[in-house]
C-alpha cells in the first residue's frame, strides 16, 4: 500500500513536472517568436522605409526636370526594388527624356 501510494505520487510530480516544462516551453516560444518578430518588422520597416524614400527623391526629381507625374506613374515607382531605385537614382541625369527613362524601368 505504501509502495502504491509513493508510485502514484512520482506519477502526479511527473505529470506536474511536464505540465510545467510544457507552460515553460511555451511561454520561452512566445517570447522569443516576439522578439523575432519585432527585429523582422524593424528591419523589414527600415528596408522599406529607405526604399520609400528614393522611390519620392526620385519624384521630385522626375518632376521637376520633365513634367508632373500621373499616380499611376508614382504607384509604379513604388513597386520598384531599391536595388531599381538606386540603378534610375545613377542614371538620372544620363536619361534625356521621360520616354527614355520609363524605357530604363522596362529594361530592368
């Protein structure tokens, strides 16, 4: 009966014992898969965010040597990687008119 009884209690302390490496396990998961997540979004939003920023440069530029940009014309540049930003940025004043520079944007 005493044998039965201290079998049952190493049964309880190890079901306890996962129970709470489990909860441990989990809550290590969730805070680390948070700290992962909020260095992507910082990275993610500074890439972006520098992209963003050639991609109005390179409006203001467009804009003030040729004519004003339709919207369509400023989504497009939008969409374009900041490797094509900076690649359009080196050929700006290379480029003679705004034909050839949409051209230069096909070409990539």
């Amino acid at each position: 009966m005493l044998d039965n009884a201290i079998q049952q209690i190493r049964q309880q302390e190890r079901a306890v014992g996962r129970a709470e490496g489990k909860a441990e396990g989990l809550e290590e998961g969730i805070f680390k898969g948070r700290i992962e997540g909020l260095e992507e979004g910082i990275f993610k939003g500074r890439v972006e965010g520098k992209a963003e920023g050639k991609a109005e440069a390179l409006i203001v530029l467009l804009e003030n040597r040729f004519a004003p940009l339709m919207v369509e014309e400023k989504e497009r540049l939008f969409q374009l990687s900041d490797e094509k930003l900076i690649a359009l940025l080196v050929k700006f004043y290379s480029i003679e008119n705004i034909s050839a520079f949409w051209r230069e944007i096909d070409a990539h």
